[in-house]
C-alpha cells in the first residue's frame, strides 16, 4: 500500500513506468506460485490481491489496455521460462514472503479513489456487516453500496435511506457494457479527468448494461448508513458483482431507486479498487 502511495504521488510519466513494473514482477511471481506452489495460501492471496491493485493503479496512471497486456504476456513468458529449482525464484520468493505476510494477517484496508474510497473489513466472521462498502450521497438521501454478509466476500447490495419517507419498489444498477465497448467513457473536456464528475463517467444509455434487484428488504442497522434510523437493502446478482470487478477503476456505475408513478432516483459510485478489495476478502476463506 505505501509503495503504491509513494509511485501515485510521483510525476505521471514515472508514475506509469514504475507501476508497469510492479505489476509485471506481481504477475510474474502471482504464476510461478500457481506453477511451483511458492507460497502458504494466505501470502499467495495477498500476492493476488496485491496484483489486481497493482493492474488497477496502472490504469489510473494512464496505461492502456494494450500497455497491459504487453507486460502481462512477457510476465507470463518469464514466468514460464522459470525453472521452479532455480536460485533466483528462490530468492525472488522468500522476498515476497517478507512482504506480503504482514500483508495476508491485515483485516481491515481501505482503498482511496479519485472521489470516493471502498473500506475492505475482514474482521467478525459471523456477524452480518460490510465487507466492502462505499457511501455516497444523492440530492438529500444517502447509500452504502459493496458487499455485506456474514463472511467474506459477502453478497452485493445497496442499502438507502430516503430522507421523505419514500419506499422505493425496486432498484436497478447500471454500468458499461464491456461487449458494446471498448472501453471507459472518460471524456471531460476543458478538466481533469479527477475533476470530472461521477455522473459523467458512464455511458450513453445504449452503452449500458442493467442489472435488476433480486430482492428488496428493509434495512436492519447494522448496514444502514451512520445514524440513519430506516433504510431499504436491495440485493443484487453474483453476476454484477463479477462484472463491475472487470470495470476500469476510473470508471462510475450507478444505482437506480425506482418510486411508484416512474420516479427514479440515481446514486453513483467509483468503481475505483472494487476488485482489489473484492480479492482482499478473498485472504478469509482461505
């Protein structure tokens, strides 16, 4: 986490280099574990997980989709050339070990966006509480959305509050069709793509995939937003959570809360490090 601080904060140009090559020596040692069994399963996960973040740092840096996959496919040749008995793997992998057994013994991370953050909690297994969670805000009402269970990773659902008293009878989430793109729509002319706001980081509504609510309940206290004293949990499928892990971390989805007489209110979130906290849950089950 602090390397990653420490190359975010660099110049963009050096930023981007200097991540590529961290994700390439993750990926290199993420397959010779699969290959050479390197690691206990706690440190393998962490390594994954560290990965994944690595893969989605990149992106926010400015590599691209092709950029990626350069370094992934020479770390998968490297990986492949590597005798197993070698004294460089060797090396290599009690270094990772070193790193990364603090890391597999963390219970609780949160992952900063260039908005919004996701709090990764693996603590308190048996007890139904966020395992991943982002809040966000939308005109007077207010939402967590991520994954919450009783263990990790936990089922993905969205928990409001509405602050007239309105019961929404449904909801929907919407993100990026991956088949009808190629990829994120992050156009912000005349600013940042930091400065560019949430609502503005989806696309066209042609360019969107929906997901429906499989069920609606009320929400108990334990998931809802801080001090709020009602609230409505909706759940969504497996699939979405699978899918919005595939998502550019620079990209937003959006959550829809549909009211009697076609009333819609949307929420958006930053899909941000989604993935890399939903392959940090993933340390609990092993």
């Amino acid at each position: 986490m602090g390397l990653l601080g420490a190359i975010l904060a660099s110049t963009p140009g050096c930023a981007e280099a200097q991540i590529l090559d961290l994700l390439y020596e993750r990926t290199v040692m993420t397959i010779a574990d699969g290959r050479c069994r390197l690691f206990t399963p706690d440190v393998s996960a962490a390594l994954s997980a560290a990965q994944v973040q690595a893969r989605g740092a990149a992106r926010r840096a400015g590599a691209g989709v092709d950029a990626l996959r350069s370094v992934e496919a020479r770390a998968r040749a490297k990986a492949a050339g590597t005798d197993c008995a070698s004294q460089d793997l060797a090396v290599a992998a009690g270094r990772v070990r070193d790193a990364f057994a603090g890391y597999a013994r963390m219970q609780r991370i949160d992952y900063p966006g260039e908005q919004a953050a996701w709090r990764a909690d693996r603590t308190g297994v048996g007890a139904i509480r966020w395992r991943l969670a982002q809040d966000a805000r939308f005109g007077p009402d207010r939402m967590i959305f991520g994954l919450a269970g009783r263990q990790a990773p936990g089922v993905l659902i969205a928990v409001a509050q509405f602050v007239d008293g309105e019961t929404p009878y449904s909801a929907r989430l919407l993100m990026r069709d991956s088949a009808r793109s190629d990829g994120p729509y992050l156009d912000g002319p005349g600013a940042s793509r930091q400065a560019l706001p949430l609502d503005r980081r989806l696309p066209p509504r042609s360019g969107l995939r929906s997901y429906a609510a499989e069920a609606r309940s009320t929400a108990g206290s334990d998931l809802r937003p801080k001090d709020a004293r009602t609230g409505w949990a909706f759940r969504f499928p497996a699939q979405a959570a699978a899918e919005l892990a595939s998502l550019d971390p620079r990209e937003a989805v959006a959550i829809e809360f549909l009211f009697p007489g076609d009333v819609v209110r949307r929420a958006h979130v930053e899909v941000g490090d989604f993935a890399a906290g939903r392959a940090f849950l993933s340390l609990a089950s092993r």
